[in-house]
C-alpha cells in the first residue's frame, strides 16, 4: 500500500501498487526430503483451511476440500515475499488461494471481491481492508476512492520529480495489535479530531498529487503524513528508525511513510534528490520501489 494506511479504514482514499520484485507462487514437494520451512509452511496453510472451513462467513469462499487434499499431497506456498515486512506476504497468499480453490470467481464486481478477499486475509491480521490480494490478484495498481468504489489506475511517478524507496527496518511486526492500537486511538477525541481534519485529507492530497503529477502537492502531502505518523502512531515507527524519521523531516532530503502497518520490516522513503537518501541510508538497507 502507498498510500492509506490506516486511513482507508476510516474514509480516506487508498492507492495499491503490486511490487514486481517479490514472486510467490504454488508449488509441490518431491519425495520425503522436505525442509522443515516447507513442512510449517504446510502446517499453517492447513491451519488457515480449517479456519476457513469452520468459519460461516469463509466456508463457501474457497473448496476448502480440494484445499485440504492438495496439502496432503505437499502442495505448498513458495514465496519470497518477507513475512511481517508490509509487503503483502499474506495478501499474495490469499490471492493465490483465491485464484486457485475459489468456489465460484468474481470478475465484474470488485467491490464484493475485494470484502471476500478481505474476509479470508482477516485470519492474519484479525481486520483486513482486501486491498493488497486485490492488487495482487488484479496485478494491476488500484485506487480506492472516497466512495469506496475500486478503480484500475495508471500513473508514472518519475514524472513528479519523486523517488520512492523501501527500507529494511531489519525487524517485524504482527499486524493485528497495531491495528487493534489504531481502533483503540480511534475512540480518543483529539486523536480522532487530528485523523479527519489532518491526517485523512493529507492521504487525499498525496494521492490526487501522485495521480495527477503535482509535484508540490504530493511531496507537501507526503510531509504532513511523515509528521502525522511520528507524532501521533509512534508504536508503529521502529524505534531505532525514530531519529532518522525526524531528520527527514527536519534536513528536508528526504521523507519517510509507513508501509502497511508498519512496527518493522519495511519503511517508505520519498526523496526529490535520490543520491540524498544513499547519504543517510546504508546502500544494503534500501530497495528502489519506483
């Protein structure tokens, strides 16, 4: 997710990029030689098919039987997506199950695909937007806009004079305490008051300036996102990351954003100067996003 973490939960608009330089796939063991990776992986995916299966509101989504009968046959998920980095591990996941064992596939109504994607990724995180299978299962950067209306767009970001990297926080994070802080922050007036009349148009601005090529809006939007987030979701900013936040902020080279829900793995860095961001960041920390 480039922009609306968080934010889309309540209202704003959200902008969904699939990251080309992450695979993941279906795969099947051969023999009894298995790692023992592979043979968790199996244990969890079976897991997530019995929750599926036991569950009213998934049972029908997916052939939880063919499911089930695949895994015992060694069928596993082969990814090299990082888990409890922000980068759509689980999302790729449940694309790729929904692709696969779907009961009955949906083409022509995204929005009712994108809350059945949202129910069965709700086992990981314990709430789930669907945005990030969405985007997976489309390959296609997606918008969600104000009415919550799924739109496919096109947009070349190097035409705002803006590069956007990913940094390797070297931690992780389990989504659904940081979202269950989110809804927690929520029922406080002044938070929520800052969320609608600052933070929520901000995630707005940045997305019609990214949209649209506006450089000056996005890269001010970018900002007041950076700065909201430091001030007002700290325990989801590293704390090793917190100086280097502010110094974004302060010395204007670059600016950091969540990536997902952020709390580790990785961390955004908008910069108009690229070579900046190589000044104050270790060259094997960073991967070149767009």
């Amino acid at each position: 997710m480039l922009f609306g973490e968080y934010s889309v939960i309540v209202g704003s608009k959200a902008l969904v990029i699939p990251f080309q330089r992450f695979s993941a796939g279906w795969n099947k063991t051969v023999g009894d030689d298995v790692s023992e990776s592979i043979r968790q992986s199996i244990l969890d995916l079976k897991s997530w098919c019995n929750h599926i299966s036991s569950n009213p509101s998934t049972s029908a989504l997916l052939n939880t039987e063919l499911f089930r009968n695949d895994l015992e046959e060694g069928l596993y998920f082969d990814s090299s997506i990082p888990q409890g980095y922000g980068a759509g591990s689980s999302g790729a996941l449940v694309a790729a199950a929904y692709e696969r064992f779907s009961a009955e596939k949906i083409t022509d109504d995204l929005p009712l695909l994108q809350s059945k994607l949202a129910l069965l990724e709700s086992y990981f995180h314990g709430n789930s937007s669907g945005l990030d299978p969405l985007a997976c299962l489309l390959a296609n950067p997606i918008l969600i806009d104000e009415n919550k209306q799924v739109n496919f767009v096109d947009f070349n970001l190097p035409q705002t004079g803006l590069s956007v990297f990913l940094v390797d926080s070297k931690t992780t994070a389990k989504t659904g305490p940081l979202v269950e802080y989110f809804h927690q922050e929520m029922h406080t007036f002044r938070f929520f008051k800052k969320l609608d009349q600052s933070y929520i148009p901000a995630v707005n601005q940045a997305i019609e300036g990214i949209l649209t090529n506006e450089t000056d809006q996005l890269v001010l939007a970018v900002k007041q996102i950076s700065d909201f987030q430091l001030n007002h979701l700290k325990p989801m900013i590293p704390a090793h990351l917190e100086s280097k936040w502010r110094l974004g902020l302060e010395s204007g080279d670059f600016t950091m954003k969540l990536c997902g829900s952020g709390g580790g793995g990785y961390m955004l860095v908008f910069a108009e100067n690229p070579a900046k961001v190589s000044q104050h960041f270790e060259e094997d920390l960073l991967l070149k996003l767009l």
